[in-house]
C-alpha cells in the first residue's frame, strides 16, 4: 500500500513538463522501491527493544540523471521522505531522528544505475515543521512557519485560479508541529476530507478542497 500510494503521486508529479525527463533512464519509483528495501533489511532494535529504522539516506545516481532529476529534485525527495515514513509506521518503525533523503551526482554510474547508502544520524538539525499541498497536477505548494495565506489574489502565498475560490479564502497557521486550517468566511467554504470546517488541524493525508479545487495535506 505504501508503495501503491507513492506510485500514485509519482504519476501526478511527472506529468505534463515533467514527463519528457522521466521517459528514460532511471525512474523514480525504483528509488522508492529501493528505500523500502533497505529499511528492512538495515532495521535494527535500540537499548529499550524498540525496531528503528535508518533516518538518512544518500542516493548516488549518475551524472545524466541527477540532471534529469533536477527540475523536480526537491519534489521528488519530499516523496521519498514521505515514503519512509509512510513505511515506517505501517511497519511500527522508530527513528533516531529527522528523516533526510539526499541526491548526489556520481561520475562513476552509468545511466540507470544507482547506490544507496543508509544510515542512523541523530545528528541531523530539526527545521521547523516540512509540509506542503499537493495539488492534482503533482505541484507542491511548500508551506512556511506562520501563516500561509490562500485565495484567488496574487499576493497569496499559495494562488488557486478558480472563480469559486474567494479572493482571500483561508489561511493556515504553523502551530508548534501542527498546521491548522482556517476558513476567512469564503462564499463557498473550506472542506477537509469533504466535511466543511471553519478551522481544523490537518494531518498528514487529508484531502483539502477550496470552492471546486481539491488539494492533499502532506507533511514530513
């Protein structure tokens, strides 16, 4: 299932401008596939019995597809993330830390070829909270700490160009690890898994819709 799901959003991710980059060498669900695979076979226990995981995963492809990559590195490693942690707890999996995903160029991999290299790193800094909304297309809208402001103006920070989205329609607010969502009075509401709110605190997953445009929550 988890990796079914993260197919389903490689599809989205990669189509329309993006989809010429993915039509050979390496394709990203293989990284995927991959991660998975080494989390159960890296799996270890700590001092209290508790399964971990490793949190850090280094991905050396060759120098071409780390090219072709580029137009959507960071897209693809909040997916890949996503992935882990996805798998993580489906499989009741701990981390020492923050989970980090990187993309090196290696001269010395042929096109398709890849390595990956996990490890436990407590080491790695706890930035404020990384999520973003998923829009049909595959496009993240990345949120910041504070308040994110959605609606049809330009000066949104995140612009949904449909006459039924209001002008200023919601906005959500960074609160601790959390980001919740709220309604500005819109015409035609705010709905979180297709119940209307007027303020809600998202989790990961849930499907956020603004007048007739439909977005997914996601965080890492």
């Amino acid at each position: 299932m988890v990796l079914r799901n993260f197919e389903d959003r490689l599809e989205r991710l990669v189509e329309g401008m993006f989809a010429r980059a993915f039509r050979s060498g390496l394709q990203p669900v293989e990284l995927g596939r991959r991660l998975i695979k080494e989390m159960d076979s890296s799996r270890t226990l700590d001092v209290r019995g508790r399964a971990l995981a490793p949190n850090r995963f280094v991905i050396r492809v060759s120098v071409e597809d780390h090219a072709r990559f580029g137009q959507v590195q960071q897209s693809l490693t909040n997916e890949l993330i996503a992935t882990v942690r996805d798998h993580a707890k489906a499989e009741g999996l701990g981390f020492l830390g923050r989970v980090s995903v990187e993309l090196e160029a290696d001269a010395n991999l042929k096109v398709g070829l890849f390595r990956v290299h996990p490890s436990y790193d407590e080491r790695i800094p706890v930035d404020e909270p990384n999520a973003w909304l998923e829009g049909p297309d595959g496009h993240h809208h990345m949120l910041k700490g504070g308040i994110s402001t959605i609606g049809r103006l330009s000066d949104s920070d995140i612009v949904i160009n449909d006459q039924n989205v209001s002008r200023r329609h919601a906005e959500l607010h960074s609160v601790g690890d959390n980001y919740e969502l709220v309604d500005l009075g819109s015409t035609n509401g705010s709905k979180i898994n297709g119940q209307r709110v007027q303020r809600h605190v998202l989790a990961d997953g849930d499907q956020v819709t603004f007048g007739a445009i439909t977005l997914r929550f996601r965080r890492l």
